[in-house]
C-alpha cells in the first residue's frame, strides 16, 4: 500500500469486511471528506476471493476514486463508471460498490430504473453501499438501495408498496386538483430496526476534525427591474418568451430571474441585472480563496465572464466529489433544491488539516423563490417541491 491510511479507516476496512463476509451487504454512512473512499478500497483489497470489482458513482466522482487508487496502489481489477452509463457495462464481477446510493437509487414509491437495473443483473453479487447522506428526508428512502441486493432485510416484500403497508404512515394530499398516496412519513425506528444490522457509521465528531460546516445566510436586495420582472411573471404567467405553464416552470423562472438570466427556449437570456455578483464582489472579492456554486448554467455564464480568478461551479453537479478544502469562503449563489446535495455541499471545505472556521454562505432574496429554498433545504431539510413557493402567491 502506497498511503498510511488514519485509525478509523483502517477500522472501517476490517468492519466492511466481516460485514461483508458474514452479511453479503455493508452499508457504509460516513461523513463528507472522511476517507471513506480510501476506506472502501483498502477492505476490497483485503478480500482474496475478490477480483473485479464494479465500482458505480457519480461522474463528479470519478476522478477522486481513481485518485485514491492510484494512492493505495489497487491490485483488483476495477470499473469506476457513472450512474448515467451504468446501462454500457459488460463483464462480470465478484464485488458491486454503489457510491452515493442516495443520489439515483432512494427515491419512492416507483423503483427507480438504475436501481431496476442493478437488481436485475448484480443482486447476487456482494454489495456495499456508500453516501454521507442516505436517507436526508425520510426512512422510506431506504428501501429501494436495500432492495437491490439478494441480501437484503426486507426480502419478504415484492416492492415499496407492499412494504409500506407496515413501514409508513401512509396520507394523501391534493397536488393540482388530484388526490395522490404520500409515502413520506416512514416509520423510522421500525424502519432502522432492520437496517442497522448492515450499517457501519461513523460521525464527525470521532474524526478528529476541528471545524465543522456553518451555513451563513446573506440577504441580497433585488433591483426595481428585477423585481419587476418577477411581480410581471407571478401575475401573468408569461414573460418574454417565457411561458411558466407549472408550478415548477414558474418557480424556475422567478428562481432564474433572482440570478439575473431567463432560460427561454433552449437559450438563457442574460437580463443584465447583477445584484447578486456584486454583492459576491463587496464581501469578497475575486480571489482564489472563493468558490461560487449556482445552480442555472445561464447565471454560470455570468459568473464566469464577471469573475477571473474565483472558482465557479455548479451547486449539482459539483455537490459532491469535489475537493474544496483549500477554499476559504464558500459562496452559493444559488441552491439546488435537494437536501442530500446541500448537506453533501455544506462540507467540501472539511478537512482534518483545514485551519480556519468553514462558512457557507447562502445568497437568498427575501421572499422570492431563493428564501423558499433555504427554508425548506437547509432550515427543515427537506426537498424543496414549487408548491412550498406558489401556495403563497395570490390566487
């Protein structure tokens, strides 16, 4: 081996392989930026009967696993592949790594299809299962990741929805003048009753890390024409171009505007208003010590002709597997609306050798779509759905 791995990764490594031999299923929850990839490796490699190894993750990912790889020094025949290409695959395998599980695989009540696909073709094979944050919003975001594999506790269910009839509380609610079944209110301790037998967890506090991620939000005031723009396309559902026909289109298209672009048709128009870019330049600069993450790629485009020495990124894409430790302030211009994607975020400046405090600071507008955002993602940490915004507007 070519690194001298910390104490608890070696712990885990021994730990993911017992699991595996006396379970055929580990479950590895570890936070962001624990080594828990060099963990993983190290345990696999440590496996005789072990081989070739399928390694899914998500394409940000990829570079970070094959990095640690190359730092191990892996003898086992490895395919580091996106979930995206998980369908191109060909071979065989001893050994099935899902990374970020919660990223394609949790949601509910439908299986999803990579999930589908999994099942179909590797359910025998030894799995372990990896993500920092594997059920953010509810326990029934469990099943579908244990389903995948032959091992799994809750086998004597066909799907979801036979093993919600015992694990959730089912309610319904009215979405768009239809009734719909709402799954979210899982049964939790009933639930992890069953799954912590496969669980291995490890917490931040027990890695030695001397600072921890704190999320500072930032008021930023909207100009008289951006306001404009938003209060026109609440009211008449049309703006430009711009047709918001959903709840969603309108809450994207108030969302975009906050960021000074409007995506019409398969282009976004730049709107030419940058509050929020020099809110970003007042508290901050342009430096090398920032990062900006957003989620439109019409705002990335302003950002990136706006700024020449900050890092731009996209607040999806990049909100794991990046390395940003070296960056001194964090800036999310704006949020994508998942909570697992804002937790994961939230820590990629984390490291045992980081030496100052970690910020990351939410850009939001005060009662626009941003702060719906925030309050939901980060405040109730829960996904955020347009009818959390458009419920609000006058009818």
């Amino acid at each position: 081996m070519a690194i001298e791995l910390y104490e608890h990764q070696k712990r885990l490594s021994v730990a993911l392989r017992e699991q595996l031999r006396s379970k055929g299923l580990a479950i590895l929850h570890a936070p962001e930026r624990s080594g828990k990839t060099l963990a993983v490796i190290d345990a696999i490699e440590g496996i005789p009967d072990v081989r070739r190894v399928l390694w899914i993750t998500k394409k940000a990912a990829i570079d970070g696993i094959e990095g640690d790889r190359e730092k191990h020094g892996t003898a086992k025949a490895f395919t580091v592949v996106n979930y995206e290409s998980l369908h191109k695959v060909a071979g065989d395998f001893d050994l099935i790594v899902i990374d970020e599980f919660h990223y394609a695989i949790s949601s509910f009540p439908k299986a999803p299809a990579k999930a589908k696909l999994i099942r179909e073709r590797w359910r025998e094979l030894p799995m372990i299962l990896v993500s920092a944050t594997p059920a953010p919003e509810s326990a029934s975001q469990w099943f579908h990741p244990l389903w995948m594999s032959a091992a799994h506790p809750f086998s004597a269910f066909k799907n979801f929805y036979e093993w919600s009839r015992i694990y959730v509380n089912r309610k319904q609610r009215r979405i768009m003048g239809r009734i719909v079944n709402d799954y979210r209110d899982a049964k939790t301790e009933r639930v992890m009753e069953h799954v912590r037998p496969y669980l291995l967890q490890i917490r931040r506090e027990e890695l030695g890390f001397k600072y921890a991620p704190k999320v500072v939000p930032h008021y930023v005031e909207l100009s008289p024409r951006t306001r404009s723009y938003i209060e026109r396309l609440k009211r008449d559902r049309v703006l430009g171009g711009f047709a918001a026909d959903t709840p969603m289109g309108l809450v994207n298209g108030c969302y975009q505007l906050e960021c000074g672009c409007l995506k019409i048709g398969g282009e976004y128009i730049d709107t030419g208003e940058r509050e929020l870019v020099n809110y970003i330049k007042a508290h901050w600069g342009d430096s090398e010590d920032v990062a900006i993450m957003c989620r439109w790629v019409g705002q990335r485009k302003i950002l990136e002709r706006e700024f020449e020495r900050a890092l731009i990124l996209s607040s999806h894409a990049h909100a794991e597997g990046v390395e940003l430790s070296h960056v001194e302030h964090l800036i999310i211009a704006s949020m994508d609306y998942s909570t697992a994607r804002f937790q994961q975020r939230n820590a990629r400046q984390a490291s045992k050798q980081r030496k100052s405090p970690i910020n990351v600071h939410v850009l939001m507008s005060r009662g626009e779509v941003s702060e719906a955002v925030y309050q939901a993602v980060a405040l109730k940490h829960i996904d955020f759905r347009a009818r959390m915004f458009t419920e609000r507007l006058p009818r």
